[in-house]
C-alpha cells in the first residue's frame, strides 16, 4: 500500500526492518504516513531456539491486512525479514488449478533438490484448512441462511396474499367501471399503478430498516457488506415482482368477468 518490499540488502547483519499491516497504521499512525518511522516489539522476536534482544524496527512499507484465524477480524500484523529473524520452520503454500493433492510428489521433489534432508509433513488443502477452522460456525450460519430464506418466503406468501384479497374486494369497482365504458386494459393498468405506489412505500420502509439494521448483521457477513446494494437490488427486485403478480392475477380474472353479473347483487 505504501513504502517498499523486503529486498537482498535487508540481510542478517543489516539494519533492522519491518513491514506492518494496515490495521498497525491506522492505530498507532491514524494520521501519518507510517513509513520510516520505527518501532519496538516487546515480545522480543525470536531467532531459532533463542530469544534475541528486542530491537527498533525501520518501518519500510505498509501491507493489507490479511485474516488468517478469524474471517471477521482483521489482524494487527508486523513482518521482518527471515533473513533477519530465521525460524525453524516455514510454511511453504502453492497455488494450483489442478488437484491440491495431486502436485504433492512434484512439490516434495522441488524441495529435495534444494535439501535432501528438509522434511515435509503436514500437507492440508486450503478446503481443509478453511473446514477445520470454521466448521463449527457451519451449523450456526446454516440456520441463519434458513430462517432468512423463511422470512423471505413468509413475505413474498404474506404480499402476495394481501394484494390478491385486495385486489378481490375491488371486483364490483372494476365491474363498475368496465359498465361505464373502461377498457379491461384500463382497469388493469389502474390497479397496478396502485399497487406499484403501495408497494413502493413498503419496499422503501423495508430498506430503511435494513439499512438501520445492518450494524447488528455486520458481523455474521463476509465478503460482502451489510448494506451490498446487489443483495438488497435484489430482495427489492423479487418483492417488487412478487406485488406485481399477485396484483395483476386477481385483476386479470376480473376484467375477464361480465359486468352484469359481478353487478347481480349490488
């Protein structure tokens, strides 16, 4: 985002850098460029088996967070060369179109080229990793994904309903109307038109308390935001159809229906 990547000159021997995430400049620099400022670990950083002395970092550039044990949280993260600071163990990630598994044999050679003695062990899939971490949340979030696609449900039924009973109680209007010289194509746009407003007020109420409500639903959405205007484009979308149907079938069967006889009993 800012500054610069590691490079061959911050070697072991070198003056000490660092490379920090986002979330550690807007926290302890909300209103300057962080770069070339420095900072100090507490948590003196480890060598192999042994702890060195905590030492004042040159910050060198600024990354994006990345979330690695919590899809919701982003982590406040500093990087420092391994050349600088050398572990025991790294972990080595490959990307593939094919088959994870598949390239294991081709990977583990690559590496015996370079060691013949480095070992390899522990070779999850990002599927796996993702399952292992997050399955406990599956079960929650499934039930979340049912009782929003109920309420949908109950909506579109409850809409559909309504307008249909509505539009029913109008059938001596339109027969009326129709005897007094209207078109069915009059009467038909004149009831959707209505309907299209009435459905409008609701579906722009509907939103407002979305909108309002989408502080609470932060946090159990990710990858999208609360307020994603394709998600509610969409919901918006399907009531609005929903309103229009159910409008138009219940006024569709009466301006078929002879006036004379939906007048019998006025």
């Amino acid at each position: 985002m800012s500054g610069r990547e590691f490079s061959a000159r911050d070697a072991e021997g070198a003056s000490p850098v660092a490379i920090i995430s986002e979330t550690v400049a807007r926290r302890y620099w909300p209103h300057t460029n962080p770069v070339g400022s420095h900072l100090t670990v507490l948590a003196r950083v480890y060598s192999g088996q042994s702890a060195g002395p905590a030492r004042p970092l040159e910050i060198v550039g600024v990354v994006k967070d990345v979330r690695n044990d919590d899809l919701w949280n982003a982590e406040a993260d500093v990087y420092v060369p391994f050349e600088q600071h050398p572990l025991a163990g790294v972990f080595l990630v490959v990307r593939t179109a094919k088959a994870p598994m598949g390239i294991v044999p081709a990977v583990r050679d690559a590496l015996r080229a370079l060691d013949k003695e480095q070992p390899l062990n522990d070779i999850p899939t990002m599927s796996d990793i993702v399952a292992q971490t997050y399955g406990a949340l599956r079960f929650p979030m499934t039930l979340l994904w049912i009782f929003a696609a109920l309420a949908l449900v109950l909506s579109a039924v409850g809409i559909f309903g309504v307008m249909s009973y509505t539009v029913s109680l109008r059938t001596q209007e339109m027969a009326i109307r129709m005897a007094l010289g209207a078109s069915g194509r009059d009467v038909l746009r004149l009831i959707l038109r209505e309907a299209l407003g009435v459905t409008t007020v609701g579906v722009a109420l509907g939103l407002a308390a979305a909108v309002a409500l989408s502080r609470v639903m932060a946090g159990y959405v990710y990858g999208i935001k609360a307020t994603d205007p394709l998600t509610l484009a969409a919901a918006a979308m399907l009531l609005f159809s929903i309103a229009m149907l159910a409008s138009y079938l219940p006024a569709r069967r009466a301006t078929g229906v002879n006036p004379i006889k939906a007048l019998r009993y006025e």
